[in-house]
C-alpha cells in the first residue's frame, strides 16, 4: 500500500506541514516583507480601507493623491481575495491558491501530453507538480507564474483541434468552431484572470507570435486557431486589466518608467548576468531549481545527446523535447541579460517607443515553470526505460526536488522563515531581528495613534519605516512605494530630498536611477526604512526640505526615531505612543503646515 502510494504521501505530508505552519502562527508569520509586505500588501488594504476597489476617476491616498488606476485590477483572481478577506487571510489564501492553480495546471498538461503514458508515470509527475505549485515566487503574482502550463495547455488543445479538424475535410469548417473549441476559446479569454500582463501576459503573446510564424513554416499550413488565440487573449487582457492599459496607452504623462536606469553592462558582463540566472533564478522567480534540477537536467541533456551522436541521428537532437525546452530556457536568459546591455536595450526602444523602460528581463520568469518541465521530461524517460532501478532513481529525485523546495531559503519561501524564527524564539528564548505579519502594521497601535490625535485624512510621511505602514493603516500619505507615477512628482522628491542627498550619495543615485521607493531618506547614507525590530541609527537628525514638505500639505510625520533636530526645523512633538504587541515606538510630529 505504502509503495504503490508513496507519492501521495509525500504530498500530503508536505501540503499539510505547510497548512498546519501558517494556520498556527497566522498572523504571527514571518512573510517577506521587501518587495511584499511593503508593496502590493498595503495597496490592497488601501484600497479597501477608502472603498477604492471598484472606483473611477478618483485619487488614492498615497504620493499626495494619484490615480487609483495605477494599483491593481479589481479582475484578478488574487486581488479578489483582498476584497472579500482580511489582510493576512487573503495573503494566505493568495498562497493557497497559488499551489493549488500550479499542481493542477502542470498536472492537467502532462497528462494531455502524456496521453495513455500518463498513469504509468503518475508518481513523479504529482510529485513535480507539487514542488512547482510550492515554488517560492513573488506573491503577488505566484498565479501568474504557477498558471502558465494552464494556457500551454489551452493553446495546443486548440492547435491540436485546428490539425486534427482541416485533416478531416469534412469537418474543415468547423474545426475553429464546435463546443469543446468554444470553451477552449473561453477558457484563453478569461486566462487573465490568472496571469498579470507586465509579467507574463506581454511576454506569452510573443511567444504565441513566434509559433505562429515557426508552425506555419513546418506545417506549411497557417495555424489558425492559434492565430485566433492571439486575439482572443489580448481582448482578455484588456478587459480584465483596463486600468493598466488605459494608464499606459491613453494618457501623455510622463512618468518615472522613461529615466528609470535598466543597468549599463558590457557584452561579456550581460552573458555573465545571463548565465548566473540559468544557474541560480533572481528576486522575484527564484524557484530553487539550482540544488537538484540543474544539475539532473545537465546530465540528462549530456546522456541524451551522446547517445544520439554515437548512434548517428544527428535529427532527434533538434526535435528532442528535453533540447527543445532547454534551447527556450536559454534563450530567456540570454534577453534576461542583454537587457542590461544598453545598445540591444536601446534598440527595443527605438523600435517600439510605447514600451521605454518595460522590463523585456521578465523572460527569465517564464523558466520557472520551464525548469520543472524538463525535470518531469528526464523522470519520465527514466521511468519508461523499464528499469525498476531507474525509476527508483526518478523518485528519489522529484522527491528531493519537492522537499528543496519547501525547506531551502529563497527570497519569498515564507514558509521556510516563519518555521526558522519561531524555532528561533522557542530555543534561543528571545526575538529575532526581524517582524512578523502583525508586527509590521502594527493596525491596533496606529489605530490608538489615530484615535489620539484625532486624524482625520491628513497627508502625513513615514520615517524611520516604510510608508506601506501608514497606508495600510488608513492614514494618507505624500511618500510611497510605487513602480508608475508622473515623473514630475519624482522631480519634486528630488527637491523635497535635497538637504539629506547631500550627505547620502548613494541613497540619491538610488532613487534617482530608480524612484519607485518615495520616502524620507537619511542625511547619512543609513536605511532608515529596514524593517528591523530594532532600529540602530547613528544619525537622528530629518533632513529635508521643511518649505517643500509643507507645500505637499504635510500635516504629520509618522517616526519611528525621536528627532534630534525637530525644533531646528520647526517640528512639535504631539505623542508618543508604543505597547499594543507592537515593536515600534511612534513619535508623531505635527509639521505645521
């Protein structure tokens, strides 16, 4: 019983260690904060907190007042859950669901691929499945990464619908359009849901492009269907993410994407760039596929095509699934890296203009799913060798791919942090340096705050911690984290920051070269934002603008440091405030403006 279901096991004995962590601790968990908690996390309580989900024509309340259509679409499978759930339940829920989207997507390709080979195989692809629904992406848009074998699959059912239907001629004419093909359509049209366009949506519709052109030349025969679907799921996108568009396309404001600095590497620097992605996955798409499926992978690709050169056929190389997958894991690190090469850069912008400053880089996301495709492409020739051996072989390694997935630290593996800190406080009987959920907003502390000073909108400014604090918390702010707002905005920071980039050099080119993070920077080139339980600052002085910050009407600065210089600038101290379960110790700061 135990070996026949072995994998069955393993999944629900990973799936439930992981459910029973985040149902424990709760709030309590250490989710990454950077790039996460202090972003699209405060974003989405924002616009709840103001009723701005479903709103038109309106500001929110962070960098003094922009469009509510910069944030996120109302239509989006995860966004939704941060409409009908509380904040830490929705992101659980959002982690949730973006295992669950990935295991079934990635299962329900294989098995349209495999055909009849599929129940013969079914331990390592589950399991492949699993550890590719857990991969550790950015949350956010973990859907988006786990649901592209979902449109793979669509796309060549449609394909294979199209072939099969013109090389019957009596049903040529309906081959575009019967009921299964309808659904399928429907099913590509609604994939946005799932998917962001910046992200992935942009880079697929090239994809589909390419093999438009590809299938057209070797079938000799235009693929319709997919054609269609080109169409089909850009009319998808634009409905579900209309604000996106309508920001990008139907406005003339300039904004911070036209002098963001994309890196000035030489050609051997980008190749070098290229290569560290293949190898080890950055930020955002880490997906822990340099321990287990790298090098698997490698030896496969050499045994394979060994075995081709010594037996002479030198064709099956070019048309090898394993080659081919990997020819396009190639190729979207070798874009991820001459992107930061400027001349290839610049040349994308020329030819395109709409599209200066988008991150043609993202390729790379893509090989997130590409990577557990070609370990489950290596197991299942292991397994159809028939050798009992060999399979025992592919079961130790999609098992000790899954369980790499779960317990090796990645940049977002939330799981693998929220066990390590409170193992942490358990044996070592005192905090860690970092917060959890809960500790980061710290909503029933700034709820006292509020009540205490009796606020009532006032545009105010984080120091000392992120912005995000403050919106989330339902207090309006001229500072902010956000990657797409007018570039005279960022002119006026400059202005407002002049008096602290003065004595922080790196902290000016930082936000210069890049801007995304508005915020009131240290005079002494020290983070003044690192969410530590601890801040440890040598400098305690704001320095900034006071004529400028009370031009962007300023009323508060919310602090985490008592100010050395608050009289000098015409600040006054109206509370201090702490206890509440929080770290943090809250000076409010009335500016005068």
């Amino acid at each position: 019983m135990i070996k026949e279901n072995w994998h069955k096991l393993v999944i629900i004995a990973l799936l439930g260690l992981q459910a029973a962590v985040f149902l424990i601790f709760r709030g309590n968990s250490y989710l990454q904060i950077h790039d996460n908690l202090d972003l699209f996390m405060a974003h989405y309580q924002m616009l709840k907190v103001n009723g701005l989900w479903f709103a038109h024509g309106v500001n929110a309340p962070i960098l003094h007042g922009v469009s509510r259509d910069l944030f996120g679409s109302e239509f989006s499978a995860y966004n939704i859950l941060y409409v009908i759930l509380p904040g830490v339940w929705a992101y659980l829920a959002g982690y949730a669901l973006k295992i669950a989207v990935g295991m079934l997507s990635f299962t329900l390709l294989c098995k349209d691929c495999l055909g009849e080979r599929y129940d013969r195989c079914k331990p390592v692809i589950l399991v492949t499945a699993c550890a590719f629904g857990l991969i550790p992406v950015f949350p956010a848009y973990g859907i988006a990464f786990t649901s592209v074998p979902l449109i793979v699959f669509l796309l060549r059912r449609l394909y294979l619908s199209d072939t099969s239907a013109c090389a019957d001629t009596g049903a040529g004419r309906t081959g575009l359009f019967n009921k299964r093909t309808v659904l399928l359509y429907l099913g590509v049209f609604l994939y946005p849901l799932l998917s962001y366009f910046s992200y992935h949506g942009f880079f697929i519709l090239c994809y589909m492009a390419a093999a438009v052109i590809i299938l057209w030349i070797r079938d000799r025969r235009f693929p319709r269907s997919l054609f269609l679907s080109i169409i089909v799921l850009s009319l998808g996108y634009v409905t579900f993410e209309y604000r996106l568009f309508g920001a990008m396309l139907f406005t003339d404001t300039v904004t911070i994407r036209t002098t963001m600095e994309h890196g000035e590497l030489t050609f051997g620097q980008a190749i070098v760039t290229a290569l560290s992605e293949f190898a080890m996955a950055s930020f955002h798409s880490q997906d822990s596929h340099t321990y287990v499926v790298l090098p698997v992978v490698l030896i496969a690709l050499i045994v394979i095509n060994v075995g081709y050169v010594m037996t002479k056929n030198y064709k099956k190389i070019l048309s090898d699934p394993v080659n081919l997958v990997m020819i396009w894991i190639l190729f979207n690190v070798l874009i991820f890296g001459l992107y930061q090469f400027a001349p290839f850069r610049r040349l994308f912008e020329m030819l395109v203009p709409p599209l200066t400053g988008f991150e043609f880089a993202r390729t790379a996301y893509f090989n997130t799913f590409l990577w557990y495709a070609e370990l489950a492409l290596v197991c299942v020739r292991l397994y159809e060798s028939g050798r009992k051996s060999r399979r025992i072989w592919a079961n130790a390694i999609v098992t000790a791919a899954v369980i790499i997935v779960m317990f090796v630290p990645q940049v977002y593996n939330d799981f693998y942090y929220t066990c390590y800190n409170q193992a942490y406080k358990i044996i070592k009987h005192k905090e860690t340096s970092t917060v959890n959920y809960d500790e980061f907003y710290s909503s029933e502390l700034f709820d006292h705050v509020k009540d205490s000073i009796a606020y009532e909108g006032e545009w105010s400014a984080a120091y000392g911690m992120h912005p995000a604090v403050l919106n989330y918390n339902g207090i309006a702010t001229i500072d902010g984290y956000l990657g797409f707002y007018p570039q005279t905005y960022k002119d006026r920071w400059i202005r407002l920051e002049a008096p602290a980039f003065a004595g922080s050099p790196s902290i000016r080119d930082y936000f210069v070269g890049w801007g995304a993070r508005v915020s009131l920077y240290s005079g002494s080139d020290e983070n003044t934002y690192a969410p530590y339980r601890e801040m440890s600052l040598r400098d305690h002085r704001l320095m900034v603008d006071t004529d400028e910050l009370k031009d962007m009407d300023c009323k508060y600065v919310f602090s985490r440091i008592r100010l050395d210089n608050a009289d000098e600038i015409g600040f006054k101290l109206i509370g201090t405030y702490d206890g509440h379960d929080s770290p943090y110790t809250i000076y409010v700061y009335d500016t005068g403006a």
